[in-house]
C-alpha cells in the first residue's frame, strides 16, 4: 500500500475550509478502517493508525483556529 503524503499545518492552512472538512471525512474513514483491520488481525499499517490519528488532530486545531478568528471579527 502506498504511503499517504504527511499534510503538514503549513498545507493545512492553505486550504479552504470545504477542503480541510473532505479531509476530515477522507481521515475518520481511513481511521476506522485501520482500526477494523487491527481488529481483524490484519496489522500491515499500524503505524499508519497513529500518523492519522495525529493529522486529524492536527486538522481539527487547525479548523479550530479559523473558529475562534471568526468569532472575533
């Protein structure tokens, strides 16, 4: 399976908001499926599990920044 390419909080800020939410979605789905996988004894990609784990994390303080600049002002 090819590695997914780090989205970094530079490349995350850069992106608009419709963006950042499709990456979210595309992120949750990703960490579900590898925690199935886990769970099914198929443990190929268990570092993958923590390196998304991380970039939604990311993502989402990222989501939460534009949140609080927009509500104040």
């Amino acid at each position: 399976m090819a590695k997914a390419p780090k989205n970094t909080a530079s490349d995350l800020r850069a992106k608009t908001p419709d963006e950042l939410e499709q990456l979210l979605i595309d992120l949750r789905k990703e960490h579900f499926n590898l925690r199935f996988q886990r769970a099914a004894g198929q443990t190929e990609g268990v570092a993958r599990v923590r390196q998304v784990r991380r970039e939604v994390a990311r993502l989402k303080t990222i989501m939460g920044e534009r949140a609080r600049a927009a509500a104040r002002g």
